[in-house]
C-alpha cells in the first residue's frame, strides 16, 4: 500500500502559514469577513491532522483481523472534515449575524488584503497539488482536502471584495454580508464531504464510465461456450474490488475453466491498477447459475454481440 502521509504533512505546513497571515490581517483590519476566513483555515489545520493519520491507516497492510485491508479509514477523514466544516460555519454566520446588527469600521485595508492574498497563494498551490495526487492516487482524503482548499481560496477572493466595497463605499455592514455568504459557502462544502464520505461507507459501486471499461474487458473473452454476469463492484478508499461469475460449459475440466479465470484476471489487472477481481466459476447448462443479485453490471452475451455487430453492419450499409 502506498503511503501518502507526506501529501498531509504538506497540508499541515500549509494550514499553520495561512492561520498565521490571516489571524494577523483580521488583526490590523478588524474585519470579520477576514475573522471568518481565518477560522476556516483552523478547521484546514484540523482537517490536515485527521487526513495524516488516515492515510497513515490506509497504508496499513491487510491482517488477521482486515483481510481487505484499511482503505476505507480515508472516508472516516472525510466525514471529520465534512463535520469540522460545519462547526466552522457555525461560527463564521452567528459573527457575521453579530457584527451585522454591530457594524464596525474596517482598518488598515490594502496591508490586511496583502496578507490575505498571499495566504490564498499558499492555499491554492496546495489544493492544487492534493487534488493532481489524490486523481492520481484514488484518494478521497486528499482529493477532499484539495477541495477543501481550493473552496478556502474562493472563500478568501470573496471576502477580499467585500472588504474593498467596504473600503469604497463605506457601507460597513457589507463586510458581515460577504462573511454570512462565505458561511453558506463553506455548510455546503461540509455537506458534500459528509455524502461523498459516507456513500463511500456504503460500499459505493464504481462509476458507470469505470463499470462499462471492465465490462468491455470483460467482453474479450466471451465465445459461444463463455460469458458473465453478476458483474458487481465497490469501492475502498482508492482500492477497487470486483466479482463475477463465468458461466462456462460443465463438460470443461477443472483445468480449463482455472486457466480461463487466470487469463481474465491478468486481463483486468492491466487494465485497471489497484482492483481486485474475483471469479466464480459456473456450468452454463445449471438452472442455479442465473438470478443471483437483484443489482449488477450487464456484460453482453455472445448471442447479444453477434446481434449488434449484425445491426451495426445492416446500418452501414443501408440506404443513407
């Protein structure tokens, strides 16, 4: 398993700067559009901790007490993100709602907004960075953390245009309005952490695009004597599993039907990095072989194949 703790360290790094360069520019500025950005990056700080220690999980290899290992420990990241998020914009609206009823003057703008910037910088280049690797990798955990960061810099652009409107208008109660907007913001980014995480719990199925490429794999290898069904997948962490039954005539050999499985496994694994396939052999001509699952994948059979090349050679070749 890989181990893609330094990716939270990098998180982590991050999270301390920019707490650092905003809690000082809410500081001079009294802002608390700013106030509100900086909480947020508490909750990145919080989140980088529990991204560390669930890739540190994840990495784990499989034991006498996990047989398919601890890949879904990423989800469990996720969801205490997702959680913290909310907390975060719990605070952020009741400051907004207060500061809204008590308006305050803003100070000090143009080294406040500096401050700021370069904080989104630091954040942006960071997001950018977790996201690449956890498309790369499959991760959630950091793919999420990316997400998060990269909603933290918009969060930021919005509160630097509030705070220079306040600055040229001078209507000081836009400032709590820009920072109720970001609170908003940020409760539906929780909430998209919490569902992503949790229908990864539930054993999410792989996506339709990611299905029909197995399928298509799959497909190679049916003839007159061979094909599939009950094709059904699930997703842990970033490992994938699969399982199929090959339906094969019950005259083969032990041999034969173990030497088809071998190659239709080989298949899949060059196909598809981090899955697992597992194959249950069945005798066609078995009444007990069909109707196993109420949910699958369909792999076509080869009656259904010979049946759409048929069509597709009658289109080509038809009046136009």
């Amino acid at each position: 398993m890989r181990d893609l703790s330094r990716y939270a360290y990098l998180s982590i790094a991050a999270a301390l700067v920019t707490i650092t360069l905003k809690f000082f520019a809410w500081r001079i500025t009294g802002s608390v559009g700013l106030l509100s950005d900086a909480a947020e990056s508490v909750v990145n700080l919080v989140a980088a901790v529990a991204v560390l220690i669930a890739l540190r999980v994840a990495a784990m290899p499989a034991d006498k007490n996990h047989h398919f290992g601890h890949t879904k420990a990423e989800y469990f990241s996720a969801a205490i993100e997702g959680m913290m998020i909310f907390a975060a914009a719990v605070v952020i609206v009741y400051t907004a709602v207060e500061r809204f009823l008590n308006p305050q003057p803003i100070e000090n703008v143009g080294v406040g907004l500096a401050i700021s910037v370069v904080a989104s910088v630091v954040n942006g280049v960071v997001g950018w960075l977790l996201i690449r690797a956890g498309r790369r990798y499959r991760s959630l955990t950091l793919t999420a953390d990316g997400k998060h960061l990269m909603t933290d810099v918009w969060t930021s652009a919005g509160v630097v245009v509030g705070v220079i409107a306040v600055a040229l208008t001078g209507i000081e109660r836009l400032d709590p309005v820009i920072a109720f907007l970001v609170g908003l913001n940020i409760i539906w980014t929780g909430w998209s952490l919490v569902r992503e995480s949790s229908e990864g719990l539930m054993d999410i199925a792989l996506s339709k695009e990611e299905n029909a490429a197995l399928a298509a794999v799959l497909t190679r290898f049916v003839s007159p004597d061979v094909h599939f069904h009950a094709l059904r997948t699930r997703v842990s962490g970033h490992h994938r599993f699969a399982e199929v039954h090959v339906l094969v005539p019950g005259a083969w050999t032990v041999q034969q039907g173990h030497d088809l499985v071998e190659e239709v496994e080989d298949a899949v694994r060059e196909e598809f990095a981090d899955l697992t396939l597992t194959c249950h052999l069945e005798p066609a001509e078995d009444p007990r072989a069909y109707g196993d699952y109420p949910a699958e994948f369909p792999v076509p059979t080869h009656d259904q194949i010979v049946a759409t090349r048929g069509a597709e050679g009658a289109s080509s070749t038809g009046p136009s």
